[in-house]
C-alpha cells in the first residue's frame, strides 16, 4: 500500500508541475472544453475504489492515470494509463470523451485465477491488458470540482479471466486546478 500512495504522490507533484505550464488557446466550438488543466480525486463503483488524476496535455487531448483496487480484496490493485479525446456537448462545463490506454494488475491468484491456486498454491500474478474508455464529464463553474461517469471495458492478457464486468464501469469526482 506503500507503494501506491509513493506512485499516486508521484503522479501528483508531475501534475502539479506540468499545471505551471501555459494553457492551450484551444476552444472547441463556443466553449472549451479544457474547463481545467488537472484534476485529482476519486473513482467509485459498488465493486472497486480507486484515485485518479486526469491531466489536459494541450487543447482537447487528455491523459489520465488510475490506481484502482478491489473493496472486498485489497490485495489486489490496477495501474491504468489512459488517453482521451475531449469534445463540448454543447453546454459550458460538460464534454463527453473516448479513449484508450493499457494497464497492468497485480491480482490474487484465488480472487481471479482458481485453478492456478489450487494447482501453485497462493500468491499473485500480474497481468498486463489494453482498456478503453468511453465517458461524460462535467467541471462546475465556480466550485472547483469535476465529476464525471464512464465505461472502461478491457482485456486481460495473462490468466483465464479476460473480461472482468464489474469493474467496467465508474463516477470520478475530482478537485480541478
């Protein structure tokens, strides 16, 4: 656990420094749809809970980092890298996006791998795989706060589980700056 708040503390302080940077002239359309340079906070769903920082790179391109994990076990966790293309739906503050990245999980062998468990006995496995991400997102206006709801199906490259439906799905809400 250690070593996620070192990664996630990481991802921050370059966050944080890249925010030094000039904001892109970009505006899509009569809004922008960089309501903000970088967003830090939380991902939710009844299965999984995670942090995220998302990160505007220049006008409409984001990239987003994940460091998720599951509730009933947290021994398990996932490291995601994601791209996404941002673009106004038409009302100041909501942009809908779609992307894609990798990931990389570090799983329990009995949570997601049985056969190897009783075959190998305890442990864990990683297992990198490719995700997508298909989402709508809205930045208040004169609250700093940005939630937002997606779809992040993936494929696991490694193990018999390539597909894992309850953790596909999430709401953000993060603290923009």
């Amino acid at each position: 656990m250690k070593k996620v708040v070192l990664l996630f503390s990481l991802f921050a302080v370059l966050a944080i420094q890249a925010n030094a940077q000039k904001k892109s002239s970009y505006r899509g359309g009569s809004y922008g749809v960089e309501n903000y340079n970088t967003a830090l906070g939380i991902r939710l769903n009844p299965w999984m809970v995670g942090f995220t920082i998302k990160h505007f790179i220049q006008g409409p391109h984001a990239i987003e980092g994940l460091v998720t994990t599951n509730v009933s076990n947290r021994t398990n966790v996932t490291f995601t890298g994601l791209y996404e293309y941002h673009w106004n739906v038409g009302m100041q503050g909501m942009n809908l996006y779609a992307g894609g990245g990798v990931h990389l999980s570090i799983l329990d062998r009995l949570d997601y791998d049985e056969d190897k468990f009783h075959e190998k006995g305890k442990g864990t496995y990683a297992t990198p795989g490719l995700d997508g991400i298909i989402g709508i997102e809205y930045t208040f206006k004169k609250f700093p706060l940005n939630i937002s709801a997606d779809l992040k199906p993936f494929v696991n490259f490694v193990g018999p589980t390539s597909y894992m439906g309850e953790e596909i799905g999430g709401v953000s809400a993060r603290f923009a700056f």
